[in-house]
C-alpha cells in the first residue's frame, strides 16, 4: 500500500477543516469591520439593543452605554477568535503543503478556496455596508441631551466642514475625554494641594490618591474618531483661532492675523502702558508681607500665600463681540496662577 494512500483521511480531514476554517475567518473579518465602523459612527446595531419599559432620558442613556459596551467586548471577542483562526488555518495549511499532493491539484484547491472566500466575504461586506448606511441614516435611540447645539460663527477664510461644525458645537464646556489617564498632572496638582497639609495627613492622603489611580479605568471616548481629527486639525492650524463669543452661547473662529491687528489696537490706548521689567517678582513678595502681618489664622495664611517665583503674570486675551459692527474685542484679563490669585478667591 502506498504511504500516501495511509494517510489520505488525514489529509482529507486537513482538507476540509482548513477550507472550513478561511470561510469563518472571511466572516469573522467581515463581522470585526462592521461592528467597528458601527464604534466609530456610535450606532447601534439592532442585535445589540437594549430595552427597557421605563423611557426616561436616564434610563435610556444607561442602555445606550451599555450597547455600546456589548459592542466593544464582541469586538474583542471577535479578535481572539481569530488569532485561533488564524493558528488553525496556519496548521492544517502546514499539513497539506508537506504532504506530497500533485501541485496542479494544489492549486486548484488554493483557488477554489481563496474564490469561495472572496465571495462570501464581498456578500456579506455588501449587505453589512448596506446596515451601516441604513443605521447611519436612523440613529437609534437618539442622542438624550438637555443642551442645545452652540452657534457657530465662522468670520475666518478657512471653510469649515460638517464634521467640525458637529464638534465645535458641542461648546466650550464639553469635557473630552482624553487617549490616556493624565498621571503625571494628577501628581503635579495633587503635590501642590498637599503642601497645605501636615505631614501625615499628606501621606495618607497621598496613598489613597495613588490606590485610586492604579484601580482607576478610562470611560469610553465621548467623541467620534473622525471629531478627534478634527480637533487635531484645529490645533495645527494656526491661521485661525476659536473663541467664545463675548455674549451669547455661541463659537467664533477668527484669521489669527485679525485677532492679533485687533488685540494690538485694543493694547495702543491709553488704559495700558509698557512697564520697565516683569512685577510678579515684586507683587509675591508684596503679597506675602501682606498676607504674613495679617490676623488671618495661621493655617489660611499658608494656604494663600503664593509659593516664590510659582506665580505667572496675568494674561490678557479678547473675545468677539460678534453682536456689534466690525467685531470688536472685550478684553478679559486672566489673573489665574497670579500671585493675588489665591487671595482673590479667599
């Protein structure tokens, strides 16, 4: 008996496991793709919906979330399924390329199988893009929010296209959330605050911040992907400028070169003149004499007085007055991190 003729089940058995194996990893790729495109737009596929009789804007954002959840571990689950797709396929091809098959009837099957495949993954990317764009056009649940939509002003030369227009007027006090957990700020902050504190209060409260950030988990991003490049082209571009209107909730964006022409009129009347050198210096030690031969409580006196050569010089900025002719600028100055700003709060 010839020794392939004793091996022929096996290899049959190969055969049909690995043509079996490329079909579910043409779906399993097909379903990775669709339920991605369905994170990045944050719709929700009908299998993935849940419901509950009660339909108050909470509960109904609680779903939401949870939706989205179910749709981020199927999509992990997905990706170990083919990482073992993947071995397998790698395995029982092994097999076959060993065992001595003539190479016309090799690459006949190759063919058959890459063909049969391809088709079945274009079905299927068909019908599932077809979904996408059904979805896309029927968001479902809709967005439960209590805020309207901020007015957007564009008064530069740069046009501004839908996806930014959909970002900006989101308003100044939406709060993104950011790629990675800011660690390092945390520490610098928390540091800062804990210079107030006596020595074992600090610490205690220092291992429980640090407990805290090892334990602590980013929610899920609360803006598209698309958004996110849009907010990275905002930041790149520095021909324009965004600002809040003066009045009004609304966002303006500026040339650069315009809100600098107008700052530096603002800056050339007589309300303001140069000074021969930087005050801050002056104004911290200022400050502390005052704060020090105050009655203040000692532990408040600590608190307010400004670390040495930690302050910053107040900071003048304009916002548009885009109710008025020509659109001039409010100045606002900034006094934050100035060494009268904890005073001022006290």
């Amino acid at each position: 008996m010839d020794k392939r003729d004793s091996h022929c089940p096996y290899l049959l058995s190969s055969e049909t496991t690995a043509k079996g194996t490329s079909l579910e990893k043409s779906k399993l790729l097909c379903d990775i793709t669709f339920l991605k495109s369905c994170r990045d737009n944050k719709v929700i596929p009908t299998n993935f919906r849940l419901e509950h009789p009660d339909g108050s804007p909470s509960t109904v954002n609680i779903l939401v979330k949870c939706s989205h959840a179910l749709i981020r571990k199927t999509i992990h689950y997905i990706r170990r399924n083919l990482d073992t797709t993947n071995s397998s396929l790698y395995h029982h091809f092994g097999i076959l390329t060993h065992a001595n098959i003539h190479p016309i009837i090799w690459d006949t099957y190759l063919r058959i199988s890459i063909e049969k495949a391809d088709h079945i993954s274009a079905k299927k990317t068909d019908t599932q893009k077809k979904k996408l764009f059904f979805l896309l056009q029927h968001k479902f649940p809709p967005e439960q929010t209590s805020n309207p939509p901020v007015l957007i002003h564009n008064l530069s030369d740069t046009p501004i296209d839908q996806t930014t227009r959909e970002l900006l007027s989101k308003g100044f006090n939406f709060c993104i959330i950011p790629h990675k957990l800011p660690t390092e700020t945390t520490i610098t902050q928390v540091e800062s605050a804990l210079s107030h504190l006596p020595p074992t209060e600090a610490e205690e409260t220092r291992q429980d911040i640090a407990s805290t950030l090892r334990r602590v988990k980013l929610p899920p991003s609360n803006i598209s992907r698309s958004e996110r490049i849009c907010l990275r082209n905002l930041h790149n571009n520095t021909d324009i400028i965004v600002l809040p209107a003066d009045k009004g909730d609304a966002t303006v964006i500026l040339n650069t070169s315009d809100y600098v022409e107008k700052m530096s009129f603002l800056l050339k009347s007589s309300e303001y003149k140069t000074t021969p050198q930087d005050p801050t210096t002056y104004l911290e030690k200022k400050t502390k004499a005052l704060i020090t031969a105050s009655k203040l409580p000692i532990e408040i006196r600590k608190s307010l007085i400004p670390r040495e050569k930690s302050s910053r010089i107040p900071r003048i900025y304009g916002l548009p007055k885009v109710h008025k002719p020509d659109i001039p600028l409010r100045p606002i100055v900034s006094a934050f991190g100035s060494p009268t700003h904890h005073l001022a709060k006290y």
